[in-house]
C-alpha cells in the first residue's frame, strides 16, 4: 500500500514525514486554516512563506503539502525541521492532488 505522499508523488523536503495522517484539509487562507483544521491532518495549500509553518504548529498539523510544484525557500524548509513540521511538495495541482488523496482514502 502507497504512503499518502507517495499517491501524489511528493517529495518530502524535511527529515520527518509522518506514515499517516487522520484526514485532510485544504484551504490557502491561514486563518481558516487556524479556525478549522483538526489536529494531524494533512493541509494542502499553495502557501510557501514561514507562516505555514507557525499555523501548521499551532494546529498541530500531521504534514503540509505543497501544491503546483511550489516550493518554500531554505530558511523556511530549516524553520519547519527544528520545529517537527513535515513539509513536502507535489507537482499537482491542489485539484488533482485532492482527487487523488480521495481515491486512496484520505478523508
């Protein structure tokens, strides 16, 4: 059986990725992100600056995954480290990377 990231073909940019996460949440708007996402979720977003790593803390957020090929520059890959924020990227779309995570069962 395939990881989540492995189903949407993510590469990790930090050491620690979780196995697994208990559901999926997508929004590019930090403060909806901070008013509903639950605990060990995935979030899919388009967001590269440091604050996704502030919310994705706070929240205690499973991983961040980074949609259309973006990527967050070095200080911000090193900030999510320290902090135990798995940060990984995608090529797909939010779209796509959503359909996928669906079929394989992410809710």
């Amino acid at each position: 059986m395939k990881t989540f990231w492995e189903v949407v073909r993510a590469e990790p940019l930090t050491d620690h990725v979780p196995e697994s996460v208990t559901g999926c949440y997508i929004s590019d708007l930090l403060s909806d992100v901070l008013a509903h996402a639950q605990p060990g979720v995935l979030w899919l977003t388009v967001q590269v600056h440091r604050n996704i790593v502030s919310v994705a803390a706070t929240k205690d957020i499973a991983a961040v995954l980074i949609t259309c090929g973006r990527k967050p520059d070095s200080a911000v890959v090193v900030e999510a480290d320290e902090a135990g924020i798995a940060l990984l990227t995608t090529p797909l779309s939010t779209f796509a990377a959503a359909g996928k995570l669906w079929e394989a069962g992410v809710r």
